[in-house]
C-alpha cells in the first residue's frame, strides 16, 4: 500500500501539472484562433481556405485535449495575488474581441468607479472569463450584445454577464455542470463545470439564470478580503 500511495501521488502530480500547462497553452491559443479566424474573414476569394480550415480543427483540437487534462487535475493550492477584476475582465475581452467581432458581437463593459481587488489566482479567474465569454458568443450566432457588470456588493464582488443568445430549456439548465454535458457538436462539456470548480476553489458562487429566446445571464460572487485590508 504504500507503493500505492507512491504512485497515486505521482499521479497527483502529474495532474497538477497538466492543469498548469493546459492553463498557460490555453489563452495564447485563444488569441491564435481569434486571430486565424479574422484571417479567414479577410481572405479573397476561398485564398488558403483549405489551409485556414484545417489549422482551425486542428486547433480546436488542441483545445479539446487541454480541456481534458484540466480534468485530471485535482483541486491544489495555488498562489492567490490581488486581482483587480475590472482590469482582468478588461483584458480578457481584449483577448476574445477578434471572435466577437467576427459573428457580430459587441461588449457593453460597465463597472463600479472603485471595484476592490480581490485575493485570486489570475489565470483561473481568467479561465472562467473566457469559457463564459465563449460560451455567451457561441449562443449569439445572428449577433448581438455582450453586457458584462462588475459591481462592488457587500461582501463580494459580483460579475454578471447578460448575453442575448438562445437561452437555456429548463431541462437542459438541471444538466449543466455535469461534466461532458454539451449541446454543441463540438463542445466538450467541461467549459461550465471547470468554470464552477475554480469558482468554489475561491469560496465564490456561480449563478445561472436564462430564458429561452432571451438569453443568458450568469453570475460570478467572488469574497471580497476581509474589510480591514480593504476599505474603500
Ligand atoms: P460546451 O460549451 O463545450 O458545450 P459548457 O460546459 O461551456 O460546454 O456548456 C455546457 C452547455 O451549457 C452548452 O453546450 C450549452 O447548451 C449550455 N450553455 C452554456 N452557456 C450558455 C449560454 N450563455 N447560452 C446558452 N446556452 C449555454
Ligand atoms: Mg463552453
């Protein structure tokens, strides 16, 4: 049992470690595909097309196995910094505005004067920014507004973001968070559950409201510092 233990440990780390080089693989990737994709739209007449498509699956590929490897990661301890979550959604939208413009989307970005950091770790949160900014565009397929807010509550600081996509059925909402549960053809299922885990890991909360037809809007809590090392 105790080589056991060994080799579950190893295992552990090897988790840990995919998680953290799916992490750092998975945003370059995003502005790659972003950007090959604003490519394509500028392309003259079917130029490279063949090419451009195949990079594309090709990459979206990449991103489907990172996505499984951050399975295999168990919840660790991670280096939590102060996050200024403005600034971090701010650059995060940066990052995804070439995919939006593309299918029509625009950012309505509205935050509090002062919004008070946070205790964090960045890329996580940044994760959780980009598969719920994602998943808002992919459900905007004729276009739309993004709204996303960033208000200072009592305790925490809440991000709602407001997409005007197709909605979620009640039936398909009791399912989401299950891990491989996708509507998409080529979704993977994991975006929302991998979301909520780093959501929890931080002692937030994540919400869920949508209305088909209407749209979608998804709350982020995330617990504000104690108030004595954060007054306004
Ligand atoms: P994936 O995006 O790979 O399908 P997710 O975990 O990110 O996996 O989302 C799971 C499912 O939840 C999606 O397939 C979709 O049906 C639904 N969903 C999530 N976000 C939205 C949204 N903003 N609008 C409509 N449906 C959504
Ligand atoms: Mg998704």
């Amino acid at each position: 049992s105790q080589e056991l233990l060994q080799v579950s440990e190893k295992l552990s780390a090897v988790g840990q470690l995919a998680a953290g080089v799916a992490h750092e693989i998975r945003n370059p990737l995003t502005a790659l595909h972003g950007f090959l994709q604003l490519l394509h739209s500028q392309a003259e007449n079917g130029e490279n097309e063949f090419y451009i498509h195949v990079m594309e699956s090709e990459l979206n590929r990449i991103r489907s196995i990172l996505d499984e490897l951050l399975m295999l990661a168990k919840p660790h301890p991670v280096q939590h910094t102060e996050i200024k979550l403005d600034e971090l959604v701010q650059s995060v939208v940066s990052l995804m505005e070439p995919e939006a413009r593309l299918h029509s989307i625009h950012f309505d970005i509205l935050s509090d004067s002062s919004v008070p950091f946070i205790y964090g770790a960045s890329d996580q949160i940044k994760q959780v920014l980009i598969n719920l900014i994602k998943n808002a565009i992919e459900s905007m397929s004729s276009g739309g507004v993004l709204t996303i807010r960033i208000q200072r509550k009592l305790k925490y600081v809440e991000i709602l973001l407001v997409d005007q996509g197709i909605g979620i059925p009640q039936e398909i909402l009791d399912k989401i968070g299950q891990p491989f549960f996708t509507t998409k053809e080529s979704g993977t299922g994991l975006g929302l559950m991998v979301s909520q885990n780093i959501i929890h890991s931080h002692g937030g909360k994540l919400d869920i409201q949508s209305e088909p037809g209407v749209g979608t809007a998804v709350r982020v809590y995330l617990p504000l510092p104690s108030d004595e090392f954060n007054s306004p």
